[in-house]
C-alpha cells in the first residue's frame, strides 16, 4: 500500500439497545432512573458531534422499540399515541438505523409503520427469506472531508447491518411462514462485498449481537467471529447483550477492528474516531480510536426530547394507574433465586387457564397440565431496581407490566415425563457452576428468564453438582445430574407420560434452547397475549397469595453457604427466608444487597 498523501478524519456516533427508555423518568416504577435515559444521553451526543474534527455519522444499533410500557402502550395505540422514537431519530438526523431482534416484537406491520416514519434509511442485510417493507440491506453515506493538505474530497461510507438468526424462533408468532434470517458471519460478509462492488470507501458495520466466541460463527453471539472472518469491515457497533465495549480490559478492537458496544437503556454512547488516510488508490483505515461517553454531572434531560415524548408517557401512565384488583399480602420477586411465589404461581395459574379453555373438548384436555414460569423480573443486568414488589392494597396495571415486561403471546407443548426433567435441567444452569464454599448462587452469565420452573410438579435441585447444559442451552455433560427428583403428586414422574405445558410464546418457539422442543412437538398457539390475560386473571377479584408453596427447592449433600444478590428493599421480607438463614453481607458496587444463605 503506497503511504497516505493526507489524512482526513470520521466520527462515528453510535445508540445500541435503548429499549424505548426515552427519557430518565422510569413511567412504570415512577421514579427517575439514574444513568439511563435518552433525553440525559443527548448531551454527550450532542457534545461529540460538534466537537468531531471531520465528518460524523449518528447511527442506530436496534433493540429500541420495546422494553418499556411507553412501548407497548404506542405499539398497542398507534393512532392514539403516536411513536416518539422515529420522531427522535428524524430530529437528531440520524444517518442510518439498524434493526434487532426485538424490533420485532410487535409484528411486521408495526415495524413497516415505523420504519415508513423514520427518514433515515432503516438496514438489515440478515434476511434469507421475506423482509420488512423499506428496509435495504445496506446503504453508502457520501461525505465531504477536509484533508491535511487543505483539500476536500468525498467519501463513501457503507452501512450494514445484521442481527442473530435466531429473531425468527423468538417472533415466531408474527414470522413464521414470512421471514427467516441467515446466520450472522455470512450474512455479514455478503453485505460487505455488496457494499464494496458499489464503491464503498470504508464499511461500517451495525452488528445487533454479542462478543460471543469464534466458534460461535451461526450462533447468537458472533461478533468477534465477524471481526475475525469478515474480511473488509472499519468499523463495528455490537449490541444485544448490554454489555459495554470498551470495557475495563482497557481492548478497543477486535481483530484490529475498533468497536464499541454501548449497554442497555441509553446508558451511553459509543464514538469510533477513524483516522483515514489518501492515496491515489483511494481510502484506507490509517488508525483509530474507541471508547464510550457517557452523560457529565450536571447535564440534565434535553427539553426537546420531553417535548417528543410527553404525550406518550402521561397516556401510558394513565394506563397503569388503573386498579384491577387487590391483594390481602405483598407479592414480590426479591428470593426468586431461593423458591417460587405467588408472583409466579399468579402467572402460571393465567397461563393454565387459558390453555385448559383452548384444549377443552379435544384430546389434550385430559393430558395433565402444568405451566412452565420463569421470574423475570429479578435483578441481573437491568440492575438492583429490576423486582417486582407489589404491597398489599390495590394492584394497579403497572404491576401486571412489572410481571409481564416482554410481548408474548401464550403456548403450550405437549411433553414427555423424560423430556421435562431435561426441561428442568437446563433451567439449572441459573445456578453458578461452583456456587458452594461462600460463592455466588447464581450464574451471572445466565438471565432469570431461562430459569423455567414447571408449576404442578415439584423439583429438588442440587446446585452444587455440575451441569447438564450450559448457559446458551447445549449440552456439556449428558451424565451430570442435577435434578435429584421431579415428582407429580406423590411420585417420581413417569418419564413415558405425556403432559401439556403452558408457556409463553417465547419458550415455545424455541427461545433458550430448551430440550424437547423439535418439529415434531405438538404445540398449541393462542393469540392471547400474556400481560391482557394476567390483567384479566386478577380482575376476578382479590389475589390471596397466602397458600403457595414453592415448585422446587434444594437438595444437598450437606448445608453449605453461598451467597445471593438482591434488591436492597428485600431487607424487609428477610423473614420470609428464615429457612435459609440469612446474613446481611454488604451493599456491592452494583448496588444489589449481598446476602449469604444456607442450603
């Protein structure tokens, strides 16, 4: 390569993941959340555009249309509340709009809407069948840049933009027969080539997925295999995950590529700073630099983004300040790591009623039938604000959210008595891999929402043995055990029985890879949304959560302490686990109450 005549310079500005949380004001806890919040974001932005030496490009990494009330309620209401997030995107001109997984979680038609609203061009080169009305696979950004000779010249700059495949097994509901995505590396390399036979100078890629591995090239999490296999790539933005890159490693590339990847709920801001050098062959990458901003101690939230969003959050908490019943007890999720509640059992009793009014005259009505629940909301990387905690009084609609905060409609599969204890052991792998000794009881790699337990069987569980599966759901170790029984009534369950469970439209569909889940299921689809059937289930009358003993518990060889992280509120309910023997440790830097415990 002939050394550069003069250098010019491009910052790329990058969003990932803001999952509707539009502003700092929490609609559905009502509090402000600190640290989050797009309106507290735009500062930095707003920073880092103007002070760029050359040209910038905002982009726009997905995952931003669900994720809060305010969500749901203008996916639900579009003629009434309208969408402030395409507003938002036209008024800070962003340049280009990738799209993620969950940006798909309210159907086709939806997205198409969105999309028709949003004047920057909206990209996903992942599709290997249907797609989405006005979204392209790619597009080429023309910039004037100034060199260091004094000279202007123009730039291409490629976007492209891919997400994992497996966005077609979680929307199964609204994609099935319709779109079905490519595995991420190939896609990725077919977008670059593309971009680069039409004379792309540099490629910018919007990758919605994790760091991952290089084995990982199909799975969910590809982009380090991307860095290492795609060959032409400048510049990559990674997301799906929340997580931050850079991170503490003090890295700031992978493979020579600078990336970023910048957390969950507009915490921050990713900048690339790409130093690119003239030749008379053209451009090339001379150096760059990475890193992530996040908002300064006395910005405060952008007024124009309040005046964008003020209709849709006052129609939204409108909305959850309903009354749909009341309850005689608290209901929260602060030890959903140590037993199942009523929270749970509240869900799982909606989940089997609906099911049992579907099946009812066909064969399956005389299966047994069970629920398979997870405790979603429970800490984790949405933080120590992440419980549901419902006093005894009025049960508003906003507590029903709190429970239900993902758009799933509910399914049930028909399983086999052996297939369900394999169910059970991959919903083991939420306990850590060597919790015993004072360690932590919870795998921090493995979200709440896989910790699937069957209501209507009881499980005893020995966290301290090693695990079947890992955190993504394969299979690591055909012979370990962890299950030490799974009973129906009285006995150990009949492996060759069948039973019906209920789940949400996620599990389903395949979502965390949970065994027993082929081709051959026999599945039954309702259209009835979760959240609507819960509202529907409490407004019956007063929720009694009195009588409600767990689903499953721990068996061990011998007590040993470990520790567990929650909300520092749950120091009230300590007596609800006086069973375990807990001691206070510590609140840690993340925030969350560390309590050791014995089992």
């Amino acid at each position: 390569m002939n050394s550069p005549l003069a250098f010019a310079d491009l910052r790329i500005l990058a969003t990932s993941d803001v999952h509707m949380h539009l502003t700092s004001w929490d609609a559905l806890h009502q509090r402000h959340e600190e640290g989050r919040g797009f309106d507290i974001l735009v500062s930095a932005l707003l920073r880092a555009r103007s002070t760029a030496k050359g040209a910038c490009i905002l982009l726009d990494n997905g995952d931003s249309l669900q994720g809060t009330p305010v969500g749901t309620h203008c996916a639900a209401h579009p003629n009434k509340a309208g969408h402030p997030w395409p507003d938002i995107l036209n008024a800070l001109d962003y340049d280009a709009v990738g799209l993620g997984n969950h940006d798909f979680d309210f159907g086709v038609p939806f997205l198409e809407r969105i999309v028709r609203y949003t004047n920057a061009p909206t990209l996903c080169a992942s599709f290997s069948q249907g797609g989405v009305d006005g979204v392209a696979p790619s597009v080429i950004l023309t910039r004037d840049v100034t060199l260091s000779d004094g000279k202007t010249r123009s730039i291409k700059i490629g976007v492209t933009s891919v997400l994992p495949p497996q966005t077609a097994i979680w929307n199964q509901r609204f994609l099935a027969g319709l779109i079905e995505f490519d595995d991420g590396v190939p896609a990725a390399q077919r977008a670059v080539v593309d971009l680069q036979e039409n004379g792309a100078d540099i490629v910018v890629m919007l990758c919605h997925s994790g760091l991952g591995t290089r084995q990982a090239a199909d799975d969910e999490n590809f982009g380090v295999s991307l860095a290492h296999e795609v060959e032409g790539v400048d510049a990559l933005v990674l997301g799906h995950t929340h997580q931050r890159f850079p991170s503490v490693d003090g890295r700031t590339d992978l493979n020579g590529i600078p990336a970023v990847m910048s957390g969950y709920a507009a915490e921050a801001l990713g900048q690339i700073d790409l130093s690119l050098g003239w030749t008379e062959s053209g451009w090339h990458t001379a150096g760059h630099n990475a890193k992530l901003l996040t908002p300064r101690d006395g910005d405060v939230p952008a007024p124009s983004i309040g005046a964008l969003t003020e209709s849709a959050v006052k129609q939204t908490e409108a909305e959850l300040d309903r009354t749909l019943a009341n309850t005689n007890a608290g209901l929260h999720t602060y030890f959903g790591m140590l037993m199942s509640g009523p929270s749970d059992a509240l869900v799982a009793r909606t989940m089997m009623d609906v099911i049992k009014e579907q099946v009812a005259g066909s064969d399956l009505a005389d299966l047994p039938l069970l629920a398979s629940v997870a405790p979603v909301t429970m800490g984790g990387v949405s933080g120590p604000g992440n419980y549901v905690d419902i006093p005894p009084g009025p049960v508003q609609a906003r507590h029903i959210a709190m429970l239900t905060p993902f758009s799933n409609a509910i399914w049930a599969l028909v399983l086999t008595g052996a297939e369900l204890i394999q169910w059970v052991e991959r919903a083991s792998v939420f306990f850590g891999p060597a919790c015993g000794g004072n360690g932590r009881l919870v795998n921090p790699d493995v979200p709440s929402f896989n910790f699937d337990m069957l209501h209507g069987l009881k499980a005893d569980i020995d966290p301290f043995r090693p695990a079947m599966f890992d955190a993504s759901g394969q299979v690591i170790n055909p012979n370990a055990r962890r299950v030490r029984r799974l009973s129906y009534g009285d006995a150990p369950i009949d492996e060759n029985a069948k039973f019906l469970v209920a789940m949400t439209s996620f599990r389903g569909a395949g979502g965390g890879n949970f065994p027993g889940i082929t081709k051959h299921t026999q599945v039954v689809r309702t259209n009835h949304d979760l959240c609507e059937a819960v509202h529907r289930s409490v407004a019956r009358g007063t929720i009694s959560p009195d009588h409600c003993p767990t689903v499953w518990g721990f068996v061990t060889e011998r007590p040993t302490r470990v520790f567990i992280e929650t909300s520092p509120h749950a120091k009230a309910h300590l007596d609800e686990i006086a069973a375990f023997e807990p001691q206070l440790i510590k609140e840690n830097e993340a925030g969350f109450l560390e309590v050791s415990v014995l089992i």
